[in-house]
C-alpha cells in the first residue's frame, strides 16, 4: 500500500505553514505502507495540476491532503468538499475568485473516503485534539480537497483532507490563538493514515460518508 501526503505553502504573507512543515518530517513507510509527500502551491489554478503529477508519480492507495486553518484548536478531519470557489483574500497567484463551480457540472459536494470517526478516536486516544468538521471553507483548500475526491471517484484510490492549527511561533503573531507543535502535527499525519492503512473497507455514506 502505498501513501501520498500533500501540504500547502505558506500564504497571506505569512512565511511557514505547518502543513508543509509536516509533510517534509514524514517517515518514508509506516508498517508495510510507503510514505510520500510533496507540496502544494497555494493557488487556485495550480493546485490541482501539482496534485495530477504527485498522483501519477506515486500511484498512490490513499492521498492525503494538509491544510492550515489558523484559529482552529485541533486536528480537523474534513468531511465534506463542495463544489465552490469563493475567495475572501487572494491566493498566491493574486487570485480571488467568487461564486465559481471547481468543476463544471460535477457533483455539489463529495465526501471524504477515510475513515474519520476511527481515524479521530484514535487521535484522541494518542492525547491529540481532534474533530470531524462539516466544513473545508471556500478556498484553495476546499478547491483541493474536491479535486481530489473528483479524481478519486474515477481512478479508484481513497481520499481525505487534515486541516491543522497554527504553530507556536505563527500563534504568537495572531493574538495566541490556539496552536499545535509540529511534532504533534507530524504524528496526527501518521496516525490518520496508519487507521486508514488498516481499515480498508468500504466507506458507507448512509453512516455519513465515514466510518
């Protein structure tokens, strides 16, 4: 079985994001899973061609995404993305798009393929904060997660999307808002894909598109 782990860049002016200093502390296997990782541009029109080459490099089982979500508290495992571009600042890029379908046409929301509810259990029961969120938001993160699940409904791997706290140094430079140690980071990532490694039966959306 094979893992893929895609963090974003740093963005709004800001100069690190945990997500992608996570994603570079990975260990390369865990168990008889291997690890890859790679980062993500913070823009809306680049962010899924990054995730069409990281695919079609690793032929991944499972791909994991990681984003920030400066002001949470815990470990976010998304549920839900929909199909919706709306952005309040710009991306990278300086792209601010409003009221745009990701995918023409396509489906107003997708669930997430892993199994979150044992997934944040199991976070838990490792002393780590952890939710299951009903929303990704509306901007390169939600942009990506639906690509991504998009692209899982037709090439058969299993998807999901982490959204993470500040670190210590950003809270400090946002009022101490809440934070999360990298470390901390680095081993919810590897304890959300060693549940999913070994849960591997299908996911029932009547249960809620987990399990």
């Amino acid at each position: 079985m094979k893992a893929l782990v895609l963090g974003f860049e740093p963005f709004n002016g800001d100069v690190i994001n945990p997500a992608a200093e996570a994603v570079t502390r990975l260990r390369s296997a865990l168990g008889s899973m291997g690890v890859s990782g790679g980062l993500l541009p913070t823009s809306f029109a680049r962010a899924l061609p990054a995730l069409d080459a990281a695919i079609a490099q690793a032929r991944p089982d499972i791909v994991l995404g990681v984003g920030l979500a400066g002001g949470r508290s815990a470990l976010s495992l998304e549920r839900i993305a929909i199909n919706l571009d709306e952005a309040s600042i710009a991306d990278n890029d300086g792209a601010v798009p409003v009221g745009l379908p990701i995918v023409a046409g396509g489906p107003a929301a997708y669930f997430a393929t892993l199994p979150l509810r044992a997934a944040a259990a199991a976070l838990r029961a490792a002393g780590l904060p952890a939710s299951i969120s009903n929303t990704a938001g509306t901007f390169v993160c939600n942009h990506f997660f639906y690509g991504l699940m998009h692209r899982a409904a037709v090439q058969g791997f299993r998807g999901g999307f982490l959204h993470v706290p500040y670190l210590p140094q950003q809270a400090a430079r946002h009022g101490g808002a809440p934070s999360m140690a990298i470390e901390h980071i680095v081993q919810g990532i590897e304890i959300v894909l060693a549940v999913a490694a070994e849960r591997r039966e299908d996911i029932v959306a009547s249960e809620g598109a987990v399990s």
